[in-house]
C-alpha cells in the first residue's frame, strides 16, 4: 500500500510564471547564469545562485531569505487549499504526464518506494541541511509507476476548467498544470495508489534519502508517472589525464577479447571504447549470476576502471566525467583529446531496473539518466 497525499503548493505568479522555472543548477555555466540573472529578476536561479564564498549554512538561509523575498513580491503564490496536480511536459513528439503529490517517507523507508540507485552519504547529508534551512522541495522526485496511470489522469485532463497553467519556456518546453482540490477527486486518487505495493524511483535518489534524514513534515514531493512513458539512457564514461593510450590499449588487450571497429553500435552489449581517434568493441564475458554485476557499468568499474586505471570511485574521481546518452555522441567524439578515452555504456531498461529494484539490489552511481528532467521553481512545496 502506497500513501500519497494532497499538499499545499507554493506556484510561481500567473503573470510571469514562464520566467521563473529553471533547469537543474549543474547544467548551467557561469556565463548562462550570469546572463540569467542580469537579464531576468524573476528567474528561479536568482535564488539559489550565492556569488560570494560563504559557509554552507549562511548559503542555505541566504536562500531562503529569497524564497521568502519573492514571496513578499508576489512572485511566489502560497496555495491555502491542498491539491494534487497533473503536470504535462511536451516538445515536439515527446510527451510525459503524471501526477504531483507527496509521497510518504515511511513507505521510502519501508522499501514500499525502491530504489536502484546507490546514494552517496556525503550528498545525502548536504542536501537535508538544505532542507532543514531552505524548508523547500523546489522540485519533485521522479518516480515510476509499473503500470498505466492513464485511466486516473485522463478523466482530469479533459476537464478543461481544472487546467490552471499552459506556457512554454525558452528551451521550447510546454507546460500544462491542472489542478484538482475536489476532495472526491482527491480521494479516488488516494485509493487507487493504497492499492499499489510499490513505486520506484527513477530519478532523485539522494533527495528522497535527504528528506529522510531531514523527515520535517514525514512526505516529499513527488512526480509519478507511467513507466512506459520514460525515456531511459546511459551515462557514458570520458577518462581524462591518460599518460600513454597506447599502454592503455595494450593492456586491456592482454585482459580481454578486443576487435577494432569502424563505427559506434548503439545499445551494444559489449563496452566500446573511443581512444587515439578508433573505435574498439571490449567483450567482458558474463561471470555472475549476478544481474547487477553483468551490467555493462558494472563491468566496466570492476574490469577495466580499477585495474587498468586505478579508479576505484569514479563518482568522486576528477579524471572522470559522465555523459549523458542523450548528447550526440558522434559530435562529442570530435572535442575528446589524445589524452582521454570514452567508455560507450548501454540504455538498461525500465524492466529491469524494476526488477534489480525488486531484488533489493542497486546499480553503481550514474547508471542510468533518465527523463523528465523537472524544472525548479515550478511546482514547490514548503517544509513547515
């Protein structure tokens, strides 16, 4: 049984509201946030952007000094009635629909909310002194249902007069937000999730472990969608500061079977490798009965990053950079210098990260970038 709930929502100004929601803060550079910021006061990254260096607990209230400063403005809107939202994000042919509610952290503890992914303590433990002084979800964990939400979310969407918001961004994304505060409505969803034994988390999983740690008002915000409507991608591997690649092709050579490709093969179930300007396919044999250990992540830390490299932790080690597979790899290929090296991982599907899930297992960190991306600023709730 799943218990999710109705909340009050904090939602940008009707008037300006296609200025304020912003992409995850990494995926700027300073020069975009800079030109943000300058150009546009309403921007979410105005409130979280701290240009001069102070300790991390100053920062955190610091933001939250702007969260309440939009709020005097009436940039931020305070939302007195509970509800639970339908939220659609589109562009061009791609579309996801889902519901944004809270979940409880009683069922994220209880393993009714699985995980895949590991977390790292460190993040866990930075991220909920966020929260314990921002007192904001600024977005919702993504999550993944195992099953068709359609037959819940449809009879809401067509009713026009709950749709509160319809507005696209300067990334050409569309936005539509309906709103239900009927508590009839309100209750039907409720019920249908008690009758689900578990959802799972796509994306979010050092949030979700934060919230926990923090557990201020025992729910977070989450985003629960079909999982047949997420799109599923690796994250490639770009090894950086190699001394001699020769020694280096030389070496997994000797440990493995390796044939020189002329070109990349989408999704293939060997690792690839991109070094000195060629393609190389690396078979690793499946030794394990261990579904997470044939992954090809799992293959490519154990078999290849820690013995050929020496990188034990790639997830805090400087000479490695994730990629994520929705980039064109091709054109990527073209900036690599003789000094790097790019480790071509597959997409695992949904099924069977619900089904490691299931297992009580987890992928290594950076497994798996999954979409939606969900904005910041957009759809918040405060931790009161």
């Amino acid at each position: 049984m799943i218990n999710i709930s109705a909340f009050k929502s904090l939602i940008p100004n009707v008037n300006i509201i296609k200025k304020v929601p912003t992409k995850t803060y990494t995926n700027y550079s300073k020069i975009e946030i800079d030109k943000e910021i300058k150009n546009n006061p309403y921007s979410f990254l105005n409130i979280i952007t701290q240009n001069k260096p102070i300790n991390k607990k100053k920062k955190f209230q610091n933001i939250r000094n702007q969260i309440n400063k939009f709020k005097e403005k009436n940039i931020f809107i305070s939302n007195t009635k509970k509800a639970i939202y339908i939220y659609r994000q589109s562009k061009e042919q791609t579309i996801y629909t889902g519901i944004i509610c809270t979940v409880s952290l009683k069922d994220y503890a209880e393993k009714r909310i699985k995980i895949h992914e590991k977390t790292i303590k460190k993040r866990e433990i930075l991220f909920a002194e966020y929260l314990k002084h921002t007192k904001l979800y600024a977005e919702p964990v993504l999550i993944a249902h195992d099953g068709n939400l359609s037959q819940l979310i449809n009879p809401h969407i067509e009713e026009n007069k709950l749709k509160i918001h319809d507005f696209s961004t300067n990334d050409g994304i569309q936005h539509e937000i309906w709103e239900i505060t009927d508590k009839k409505y309100i209750s039907k969803i409720i019920q249908f999730f008690q009758q689900t034994s578990s959802l799972y988390i796509a994306d979010g999983h050092h949030r979700m472990a934060s919230s926990l740690i923090n557990h201020k008002n025992g729910t977070c915000l989450a985003y629960i969608v079909s999982k047949n409507t997420l799109q599923t991608y690796p994250f490639h591997r770009l090894v950086s500061n190699i001394k001699n690649t020769d020694t280096i092709i030389t070496r997994i050579n000797s440990l493995f079977k390796v044939k020189k490709i002329k070109y990349m093969n989408k999704d293939s179930e060997n690792i690839q490798m991109y070094i000195s300007d060629c393609w190389y396919e690396i078979n690793i044999k499946n030794n394990s009965k261990d579904n997470v250990q044939n992954l090809l992540v799992s293959k490519l830390l154990n078999k290849i990053l820690k013995p050929v490299f020496n990188i034990k932790d790639e997830r805090n080690n400087k000479n490695v950079t994730f990629i994520p597979g929705n980039q064109d790899i091709l054109k990527f290929t073209k900036k690599i210098k003789k000094n790097e090296a790019l480790f071509l991982m597959n997409t695992i599907n949904l099924n069977t990260i619900i089904q490691i899930a299931n297992n009580n297992q987890t992928t290594p960190p950076k497994s798996t970038f999954i979409l939606p991306k969900l904005p910041s600023g957009l759809i918040m709730t405060e931790i009161l």
